[in-house]
C-alpha cells in the first residue's frame, strides 16, 4: 500500500497489494496474526485499500482506518467510513486537537458495535505525559457518552 510507484498501472498495484495481503494472510492464519492494510498515503483512498482487502479475500485480512483529514466529505466522515466500515480492525487515531471529526467517528464506532482496537499517534508538545495521558483517557470517556472530568493543565 501507501503510494503507487511513478508510471506504475494502479489497477495493477491494487491487485499485486490484494493478492500479497492473500499471501500474507495465509501464513499469518495458523499464528493468529491479522494482517492490517493501513489506508495511508494514495491507499488512503478507500477505493484502493478496500480493493486490495477484497481481493485478498481472506478472514485474516482487514484496515486499519487511518484517520486523515482527506477522510472529511462535506464536512463529516462519515460517507468514506461507510465505505470500509465492514473492514476495519483498527482505528489509528492523531492529535485530537485538530479539525478530525472524532466525536463523529466515535459515534459511527459505536453504532457499529467496534470492538477493535484504537492507537494514537502522538505528534504534538504537551506539558507532562500525566497531563496528555488524562486529556485523552477524559475525551474517550466523553466521546463515550461517559462522565467527563477536565484534567487541570499542570503548573510550568
């Protein structure tokens, strides 16, 4: 996945990433291990990472949602996760600050019954690691429909 090489066919590299997940997940299968295509780069594009997950065809095989802005259509996400939703066992989240609909995308989750995973990526300054750890576990808690306690912004 990621980016189709320069003057490569992309329905060809579609298909050569499918058929490399298939071979992936059938030796993954007797470990256990799923085999997680990240919609990053061109394959962002969920025509390309849900084609590929197609055509590798096999149970171990699935996304990882990568969360990037180019997921916004009119405002909301909601139409590209409806494109992949049946296939993701990941959501890979970024700074929550930021414009990322996440309270929209949680809620898309839950209604789905999503019992996968979510990882962040954290790529922003914050004051101390107790400070950002308590800011996120508060706004899962709150995108969860759960109390939320504003965590005070330590002293400098």
């Amino acid at each position: 996945g990621n980016d189709i090489p320069a003057g490569a066919d992309r329905d060809d590299v579609v298909q050569y990433v499918g058929e490399s997940l298939a071979e992936l997940g059938e030796f993954a299968e007797p470990y256990g291990v799923e085999v997680l295509l990240e919609m990053h780069g061109q394959f962002n594009y969920w025509g390309f990472s849900r084609t590929a997950v197609e055509i590798a065809d096999h149970p171990n095989v699935a996304l990882v949602y990568n969360c990037d802005p180019r997921d916004i259509v009119a405002g909301s996400v909601a139409y590209t996760y409806s494109r992949v939703r049946d296939w993701i066992r990941h959501v890979h989240m970024h700074a929550f600050v930021g414009p990322y609909p996440y309270p929209e995308l949680f809620k898309l989750l839950q209604e789905d019954g999503y019992e996968g995973y979510l990882s962040s990526e954290v790529d922003q300054e914050v004051p101390t690691v107790e400070h950002f750890l308590g800011m996120y576990a508060n706004l899962f808690r709150a995108w969860a429909g759960q109390p939320f306690f504003p965590t005070p912004r330590p002293e400098r």
